[in-house]
C-alpha cells in the first residue's frame, strides 16, 4: 500500500551528477597505484588488482617518448606493486569499534616511482564510464529492484558507495540495516546508515546529504 503511493522519478537526470560527484572523490591517476584497501588501482579509483586484468590493459611507459609498454615491463610493475603491498613501512594498524584494521599508508602521490607505467587518458576515460555502466546496471538488476523509480539524489548517493565499496562488499550481508532502510524508501534512516569508515568525512557528508534530498523529494 505504501508502494503504490510512492512516486516514480524514472525519467529525471541523473548520471552526469552522479559521474561528477564520483570525480570530486576519485583523482584522475594515470598510473597504477595501491589504494588504502589494498587494491591495484588507477585512473577515477578504478580496481585493477587482478593481474590479468592489469596486463591487459594497453600501457605506456613514462619514459622513452611514451612508447608501449612491453610484457616484461607490465609483469615488472605488477610485481612491485604487489611486493609493495606487504612492506611493513606501508602498512598502519588502528582500532575501529574494538576491532582492528589495516589500512595502506602511502599516498598515490608517492608511489609513482614503482612503476614506469602510464595509461592514456582515452583508455582511463573508456574505462570510468564502462564502469560507471556496470555499476548502474548491477544497482538496478541485482540490489535494489525498484531503484529506475528512486529519487535521483538517492541513484547518486549509492552510486557512489556502490563505485567506492565495490559491488561484492556493498551487499545486504554487510549493510543490513541500509538496504533495509533503501528498499522502505526512508532515506532519514538511509542517511543514519551510509557511514563509511575508510573515507573523508566530506564524503560521508555529502552522501548524507543526498539522502536528505531525498527524504524531501520523496515528501
């Protein structure tokens, strides 16, 4: 009863806000770097940590005018980057809510020396936005069946928790009470929900605030 007098917003824009709103939080890297999950990343906090997917990608090496990177250059990265992975020196240890968690300490901005590889900015380009289509695809097929009719504040906000967690970690196993609160429409509740601990607080923010909006969009 309650569904039936709940408003469709299917025909509202959206992903152009969505995509900008993931740029705010994801710098535009060319070369692959390990984010504070550990994971192999490059371009918008694209997840390359698979290492066929790494070396499929069409690398150039910084150096040498930009020539293409070859199959022992790819594999020589790779290597590092996952060497680099269990350095102790990367590596800071913390309490949160009793437990404790491992997070990687080395800026992107400092681990550029470990590789001599770069990705062309039309590649990072085609990549953020097939990414950006998987995961609209996945929010809509495969976690929330209503969400063509969420209010487009909300599409924005799990867009980006979706593009941040990834789509095997943002799942109802491991954010119960959220997607309990999503799927009742009551973005208040959604909004007490989405912390995440491993961002900015600007961030975490801002993703209350979409869900704010649209409490008051829904209303």
């Amino acid at each position: 009863e309650k569904k039936k007098k709940q408003r469709c917003f299917k025909n509202l824009p959206w992903e152009e806000e969505a995509k900008e709103n993931i740029k705010l939080y994801e710098n535009n890297i060319e070369y692959p770097y390990i984010d504070s999950t550990f994971n192999i990343t490059v371009g918008h906090g694209i997840n390359i940590d698979k290492e066929d997917t790494f070396s499929d990608l069409p690398w150039k090496l910084n150096k040498e005018g930009g020539s293409p990177a070859t199959k022992e250059n790819i594999e020589a990265a790779y290597e590092e980057l996952t060497k680099q992975k269990s350095n102790a020196n990367n590596i800071n240890y913390k309490k949160i809510n009793g437990k404790t968690q491992k997070t990687f300490n080395k800026r992107a901005d400092k681990q550029k020396g470990w590789s001599q590889l770069v990705l062309p900015a039309t590649e990072s380009t085609q990549i953020f936005e097939e990414k950006l289509r998987y995961f609209r695809e996945t929010l809509s097929a495969k976690k929330f069946a209503d969400f063509n009719c969420f209010p487009p504040k909300a599409k924005i906000a799990l867009m980006d928790m979706i593009f941040n967690i990834g789509e095997t970690k943002f799942s109802l196993n491991n954010w119960p009470d959220l997607f309990k609160a999503i799927n009742q429409r009551d973005w208040k509740a959604a909004a007490k929900e989405c912390h995440r601990l491993d961002v900015s607080e600007k961030r975490n923010g801002k993703t209350r605030e979409l869900f704010l909006e649209s409490a008051e969009i829904e209303q």
